[in-house]
C-alpha cells in the first residue's frame, strides 16, 4: 500500500533526507516510511542527476543510520547552533 503525501510532506521528507545529520529512522518515526520508502520517494521527485548525486552522498553514511551512529551524534542539533530565542530576528 501505498502513502500519499501533501506537497508539504513530501518536501520535508525530501529536505530531512538531505539532512546528513537526520537519520533515517527519524523519517520513519514522523512519517511511517521504510528507508526504502524514501528512497523511492527520492528517486521519483527528484532529477535523475541530483537522486544519483543524494544516493552516493547517504550511501554507508554513519549519521543517516541511527545503529551505525557514534554516542557523541545525540540529537540533531549541530553544538554551534544557538538557541531559538522569544526574538523575532536573533541577534548576529
């Protein structure tokens, strides 16, 4: 059986899966798809260049996969990111 997305979902599927520091498994918990899934999503909506390009990117990648991840890879919030603020333009 197969999902239908929104346009929306579909591009935060796509952009999480650009993510190198989303794993797969995060796509699977919010949106219920195998990696196999997305990658079929991938490869539909995406060129036939730019799905290549993707595929050798993520192949073997430690961080898109949650089991080959090192404990130091916690969340997926980079260390030099700062916090989200109540300000409307964060301060430079």
């Amino acid at each position: 059986m197969k999902k239908e997305f929104t346009e929306i979902q579909l591009d935060r599927i796509i952009e999480m899966a650009w993510e190198d520091r989303t794993p797969f498994e995060a796509i699977t918990f919010q949106f219920g798809i195998s990696e196999q899934e997305t990658i079929e999503i991938m490869r539909t909506e995406m060129k036939p260049s730019s799905f290549r390009m993707w595929r050798a990117r993520v192949q073997g990648r430690a961080t898109k996969h949650a089991k080959l991840r090192s404990e130091a890879v916690g969340r997926f919030k980079c260390n030099m990111q700062r916090q989200i603020s109540g300000n409307k333009i964060s301060k430079r």
